[in-house]
C-alpha cells in the first residue's frame, strides 16, 4: 500500500477485492447490498439522502463506479447497462459536424453504432490503422475531436500508441477515448498515458462469468463529468442495481483471473503457432508482435485474447463443431473460454472490404481463454484439429 498526499493508496488487487468502500458502512456488510429500489424517500422538501431515482443514482451502482475509477486511476466512473450503452453516451459529448477518428480493426458493434445511427445524424467517422501512427497524424482534419481507439484492437491485436495519438489529439483540442475491455485495468490504465475517456464493455473481464452485460466510462474531467451524466440520466442506459452487485462480485476475482487467463493464452498461442493446420496467430505476448515494445510500455501484461488464421477455411466449421470444452459463442473475458468466428459474429456488421483490409477474413478465428487447465484447453483444441481432413 502507497500512500499519497497522506491519503492511502491500495494496490489494484487490493482495490479489486475490497472495492472502494472495503465494507458497507451502516451495517458493516462486507458485500455490498443490492438497493432493489427504483425511488427514494425524501426527508423533506428540497432534502435528500443523496439518492432520489435510480436511473439517476443508485447506491450499489455508485460503490461500482467508485470502484470502477479508482481502479482506472481516474475520477469518476458511470456504469451503463451494456459497453454500448456507454459508448453511446460518449458520443454524445460531439455535436453533428464533428470528426472522430476510429480503429479500423474493432468491434462489429461499435461500427454499426457509428455508422448506423450517428453517421445518420451529421457526425462524420474515419476509419485508420491507428497502430500506425503516421495515419493517425494523416487522417486529422480540422473538424477532428476525437481519436477512438480499441488497444489492443478486436480481433487483430494490433496495439495503438496512446501517448503519442493523446498529444496528437490534444494539440487540436480534442480527447482519445480509450476502449480498454481487452486489457482490463488490471493490465493497462489509459488515463495514465494521456487518455481523456475509457470505456468498457463490463460484459466481459470485469464482470467476468458470462453472466450479466454491463458497461463503463471512467474519466478525469470535471468539464466532462456533467454532460456524461446528463447523457446517462437522460437515455435511461444506467446499469440496473442486481447487475451492478454481479459485476462487483465479478471484479473481486479480476486479478486472479486475468493472470490465469494469461498463462492459459500464452501456452495456447504457442501451441497453436507450432500447429501444422495454423498459418499465423496473433497475440501480443509474442515478442515479435510488431508491437511488442509499445505493449510492455503502456500495459501490464497482454490478456487472454488470441486469434489465429487457420490454413483452410475448410477447418472453420469443423472446428466449430468439435470443440466441446471451448465454447462455440459469441463474447469474450469470461471464466469459459470462448471461440468466436468474427466473420459471421462479431464482425458481420462491418462491410467486406473494410473487414477484409483489416485481416477479418474466412480464415479467422478468435479465442477467449479462459480459467480452466491448460492442458484441457490444448486438448480440447488438438481433438477438434484432428477432426479435420
Ligand atoms: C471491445 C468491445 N467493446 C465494446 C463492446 C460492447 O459491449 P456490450 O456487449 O457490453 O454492449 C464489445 C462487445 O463485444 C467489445 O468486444
């Protein structure tokens, strides 16, 4: 434990296990209740305990959100009842006109989000390799407010320099908004590089069990706090009381979690890169991943995530088929460990050619390692190869 300013500073895991509040101050219960109540009681005219609807504020919502800030080295943190639903609110912060530069290679969702709706109602999006920071520098106009990022990137892991794209963007005036579900903040905290705006998807390694969608915007602003939460007030996106006590529950275990996953991904990734049916396997932990460097200088480790080509498109189905302990679904940073076919999944939304410039082909598979033995996980994978002809 640090201290700062005279103020106690727990470690991540310490802060992970204990949330912000350590234990329920009226009771002395040490998980946080779940307050199921949409209102509150009003001591008198123009008093209140602090809490008056919940969609405005809820007290279980609010130790998820101090909890969320504090791991993220920021100040305030809004919980959404999915990652879009912050995503979302994002936006909002930039008017029609306004130019956003985004990952290319990112979630289908996003995308769709982007150029669905606010496409639609005048903002304007590009969309640049942002892990080549020359086309980030190219790709500024003079309406540009904003870089949106996914680092690592969904499914291709490349890895975006955010030091250097949130100089970038502050010399104009603009905020990085980081998209940090990969990671978690057990392994990299954006706001320490420069970021303006993080946002999760809670869905995943933080609530952890593929049990219960959430979301998240953590930031450090005060001239950002206020639109946020009007934005979160207004769209009625807020994260429901039981959803925000599971996915409290959930970060209690983020840091054992992330490092099981981790090993698990390392030993799978190597595996899978020596396989005869493989031809190429991302992941960032390799050290020559074209970003290795720039990853062990913004991120404490490199996260369970892999994806990999195989040689045939052939073997796709086949291997969709026969992997019984691995998980044919769509998501990602659960105790299960998933596989997913972005293709037809997560990355349908997203047009053929822009996915196929991104590498999200018919070859391309992507796997969430999970918490179980690795040894099960290899076999399982080794079982469902050998299926194929
Ligand atoms: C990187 C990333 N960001 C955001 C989202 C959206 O999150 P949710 O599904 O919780 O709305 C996802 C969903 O898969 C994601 O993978």
């Amino acid at each position: 434990m640090a201290e700062k300013n005279g103020k106690k500073e727990w470690g991540r895991k310490t802060l992970a296990a204990r949330g912000a509040s350590l234990f329920e101050p009226h009771t002395g219960a040490i998980s946080t209740p779940i307050y199921q109540s949409s209102t509150f009681r009003h001591p008198g005219l123009y008093e209140s305990t602090g809490f008056d609807y919940s969609r405005v504020t809820n007290p279980t919502r609010l130790e998820l959100e101090r909890t969320l800030a504090l791991l993220e080295h920021g100040r305030f943190g809004l919980a959404f009842a999915t990652g879009m639903g912050a995503i979302s609110s994002i936006i909002k912060l930039y008017k029609p006109g306004d130019h956003i530069i985004v990952s290319e290679d990112l979630y289908g969702g996003t995308y769709r989000l982007f150029t669905e709706y606010y496409e639609k109602y005048g903002f304007r999006f590009s969309w640049v390799d942002t892990s080549d920071f020359s086309a980030v520098e190219a790709g500024i106009r003079p309406e540009t407010k904003a870089i949106f990022v996914e680092t690592p990137s969904n499914p291709m892991m490349k890895v975006t320099d955010i030091r250097r794209c949130a100089e970038l963007i502050h010399q104009k005036g603009g905020d990085i908004i980081v998209d940090n579900t990969f990671l978690s903040p057990y392994f990299q905290n954006p706001l320490d590089f420069g970021a303006d705006l993080i946002t999760h998807s809670g869905t995943k390694y933080l609530a952890g069990h593929n049990d219960t969608l959430s979301g998240f915007i953590v930031h450090q602003r005060d001239d950002l706090e206020e639109p946020l939460r009007n934005a979160q007030k207004s769209e009625g996106a807020a994260l429901s009381p039981f959803d925000a006590w599971l996915t409290l529950r959930g970060i209690k275990t983020l840091a054992l979690r992330m490092r099981q996953c981790e090993d698990n991904a390392l030993r799978i990734a190597q595996w899978l890169r020596r396989h005869q049916r493989v031809d190429q396997v991302f992941f960032t932990g390799f050290e020559d991943h074209p970003q290795y460097e720039l990853s062990c200088s913004q991120s404490r480790g490199f996260g369970g995530m892999i994806s990999f080509y195989v040689k045939s498109p052939q073997d796709v189905p086949v291997l969709l088929k026969n992997v019984s302990l691995i998980l044919f679904a769509e998501s990602l940073g659960g105790v299960e460990s998933l596989i997913t076919y972005p293709l037809v999944q997560t990355h349908s939304a997203i047009p053929e050619s822009m996915r196929l410039s991104a590498g999200v082909n018919d070859r391309l598979l992507r796997l969430s390692v999970g918490i179980e033995d690795g040894d099960d996980l290899i076999a399982d994978l080794d079982a469902a190869f050998r299926q194929c002809a």
